[in-house]
C-alpha cells in the first residue's frame, strides 16, 4: 500500500499523519513539541515506524509544514514544505470540499483562511498575543483546577455568561479573578471567557474578512465545544470540527506531498533510520552586511546537511538526501 507522510512541527505540538493513495488517515499522532523538535520528530518517526510496521505500507512522499517546517524538512527528507495556510487549506478542502472559511486556532497563534472554489483568496494570522490560543486556554484551566478536557463542557452549562474582557491575555485573567470575587459561577464565567476570545478572534484576526459556510473549525482549541458554541453563536452559522481537527496541518503536508511525488515516482524520504541519528543545531552570526543574519546550521556527524536564515540566501545549502 502507498502511504504518505505529513509532519507539522508548531511551537506547542509536533503532529504527525500517514494517508493512503486516497487520502484516508492511516496512521495520527499527536506529540508536545517541549521545545526540542528534533528529538520530537525523531520519537514521532519511531512511532510512526512501529504503527505501520506488518501492515505493508511503503512511504512514498513526506511533506513538512508548521513553524520548523524547513528544519523538520531536512531531518526527514522532504518532498515539500510548504507554510501553515496552504496545509490547512488543502487539508481542510479535502475532508470538507466547498469550505470557504477556515477558523484555526493553535496552541500559539490562530488563523482565519477564506476559500472560494477552492483557491484561498485571503488570510491573517495573529502571533502576536497569546489571548484566546490554546496555551492561554491551558493556563486558566490550570488556574481554576479544572481539567482541559472539561473546560469547554464547563461554558455549555451557564445560564447566563459574564462579560469578560479579551483584547488581552493579562486583562482577562484580571477580569476572570474579579468575576470570581463578586461571586460569579464557574460555568458563567469560563462562557464568558469562550465569548470574549471569540470575539477578539473575529475583531483581530477575522476583521473585515467575509465569513461564509461552510465553517470548518480546526487546530487544537477546537477539541473546546465552549468555544465552538461561542462561534456559532457569534456568527450565526454552524461551525464544522472535523473528525481530525487537531492534526489538520499535517493531513494538509501529507497531502501536498502525494501530490509533489505522484509524477515523479520517487520520494526524498530519508527512511526511518533518521529517528536514530544524532542531529546538531548551530548557528553564527553573518558579518556580510548590516542585516547580520543568524544562519543555522544542521549537521550529522560534522557533515552539514542544510543551512538557512539569511535573507539573501547567500548561506542557504539544499539538504542532502540518500
């Protein structure tokens, strides 16, 4: 059977996916990124290798995507790399096909994607506050002792949610800890919160964007039913979470990859045996010009594979597959 591999490596999550030549998911991890994706990418493979192992699966095209795309490319041997939108974009018009908006959310920064027949005509991204992410989410289920998984269930139970204020990560959890002295409940305050972050989301991220349906909400937060009742609410329209919401940039990656390799026949796939090779990052300053770039380096056994960080390119080296 012909299997493809997708990777997004983000800040918070490294996601790995394995489709078949039709695009169905055989294979789904989801791993914490703990600040080392190498190591991360390296356990994923690992696991990745032992989920298909017997079941005759030839990995033919592998695909990296997220914000260490370029470096998770080089470990694995990519066949393409490509940013966030176009992996959740593709990912999301093939499990939905006729999406027009995509609503992402991560555990570091969220994204909003307008599609029209297929094609993406706009985007932003906010990563500048962490306000309505899925680590602001994290810390204030830990702050009120409240399991993650129980959060959003939480917001569904209020009667009547308290406004919250969400331009700000800091100035909401203030105003959290306020509500709570005067006495609100739990459940109308984490609805309140669900409001809030939505509200910023489409005041920030989604301003002056035309919001159509279908709605597909992906990307970690969208696990919180709290937050998509939020959406709905606000946007009158329903909003779709797909079966795998959390690992759609992956799904996106693999996909992208079938499509670079299909004519070709051949995959620069480094094979499995990469999960077990010692890895080196390093970087110097250029001195070539004012800029002073910040070149990393990957390396093997002293032997760079690939280099990167420059703006003129003037370091940049293609890695090196076989």
């Amino acid at each position: 059977m012909l299997g493809y591999l997708g990777v997004d490596v983000g800040s918070v999550s490294t996601n790995l996916v394995v489709i078949d030549d039709q695009g169905k998911v055989l294979v789904d991890l989801y791993l914490r990124t703990r600040g080392q994706p190498i190591q991360v990418v390296q356990e994923g493979l690992r696991q990745v290798e032992k989920a298909i192992k017997g079941k005759n699966i030839e990995i033919c095209g592998v695909g990296t995507t997220g914000s260490a795309r370029t470096l998770s490319g080089v470990i694995v041997g990519a066949d393409t790399v490509k940013n966030e939108i176009t992996a959740h974009a593709v990912a999301a018009s093939h499990i939905l096909p006729g999406v027009q908006t995509v609503l992402e959310i991560g555990g570091q920064d969220s994204k909003i994607i307008l599609l029209r027949d297929g094609v993406v005509v706009d985007f932003a991204m906010n990563t500048v506050c962490a306000a309505g992410t899925g680590s602001f989410l994290d810390h204030q289920a830990s702050r009120l002792n409240i399991p993650i998984e129980e959060f959003g269930a939480l917001a569904l139970e209020s009667t009547s949610p308290v406004r919250i204020a969400g331009r700000c990560s800091v100035f909401a959890e203030s105003d959290m800890v306020h509500k709570q002295q005067m006495g609100h409940s739990l459940p109308d305050i984490i609805a309140g919160l669900c409001d809030a972050l939505v509200r910023n989301y489409l005041n920030n991220v989604g301003k002056g964007k035309e919001i159509l349906p279908p709605v597909v909400f992906q990307g970690g937060v969208a696990a919180n039913v709290g937050i998509r009742a939020a959406f709905e609410k606000a946007l009158g329209l329903e909003v779709i979470v797909p079966e795998y919401y959390s690992v759609m940039g992956a799904i996106g990656a693999a996909l992208l990859a079938k499509a670079a390799t299909k004519d070709k026949g051949n995959t620069k796939f480094r094979g499995f045996v990469v999960s077990e090779l010692d890895y080196q990052a390093s970087s110097f300053e250029c001195q070539g010009c004012p800029n002073c770039c910040e070149i990393v380096n990957i390396s093997v056994d002293g032997e760079i594979l690939a280099r990167w960080g420059g703006r003129c390119g003037k370091w940049d080296t293609l890695p090196k597959t076989g």
